[in-house]
C-alpha cells in the first residue's frame, strides 16, 4: 500500500514527486526523512535526485523520470541485492538512530548556550 506503517514489511521504497511538489525548490531543500526510514527499515529506495540523497546516500537508485521505474526495481528485485541493502543500512543506522541524533543536538545546544 501507499505509506504503510511498517515499512520493513515492503522490499523497496519508492520515494518520487510529481506535478506541483517537485522542482528545484523540492528536490534541494527537503528533509530526508524517507531516506532515513528506509534506512532504518532496512529497505532500499528508489527516488528522484535531491540534496537530502546525495547527502544520506541511503542504499537505493536514482530515476530521472517515471519510465526509469522498471529498470530500477529490477535492479532492486534481486534478494542479494536487498540483503546488501539491509548490510549497508545497518552501517548507516547508528547515524540515524535516535540516540545519536539527540547527543548531536544537545553538543550544538551546549555549544551555543
């Protein structure tokens, strides 16, 4: 389904934006929070290219536009390549696991008080 809510139950995530919310302003200044889900479900993503991806760099793909989507997802369909996903979102969790973003937070908050 659309936006299920244990996104671990799905393979892949497809995380694209179309008509009036996508464009420059989009792909550059959202968060990556769907990247960071998908991180910590452990699940590849197939997206557009933003800034948040670049910067996260979850494991998944790049599509240009919709007619890319195939190729991608068979990229992705392969259960070895999801278990190396699964393998690199286990590295990138710490990072993003609430623990460790509440002690950056605090280190800038003290940092500044």
């Amino acid at each position: 389904g659309v936006n299920p809510q244990d996104l671990s139950a799905v393979d892949i995530l497809v995380a694209l934006r179309g008509g009036p919310w996508d464009g420059w302003m989009c792909r550059q200044m959202k968060s990556g929070v769907k990247y960071v889900n998908a991180i910590l479900a452990g699940r590849p993503v197939i997206t557009q290219d933003t800034a948040a991806f670049q910067e996260i760099a979850p494991a998944g793909a790049v599509v240009q536009s919709t007619s890319d989507l195939g190729d991608a997802l068979d990229r992705w369909a392969d259960r070895d390549a999801r278990d190396w996903a699964a393998a690199r979102s286990r590295h990138l969790f710490e990072r993003y696991a609430l623990p460790s973003l509440a002690a950056r937070y605090r280190a800038i908050l003290v940092s500044i008080i």
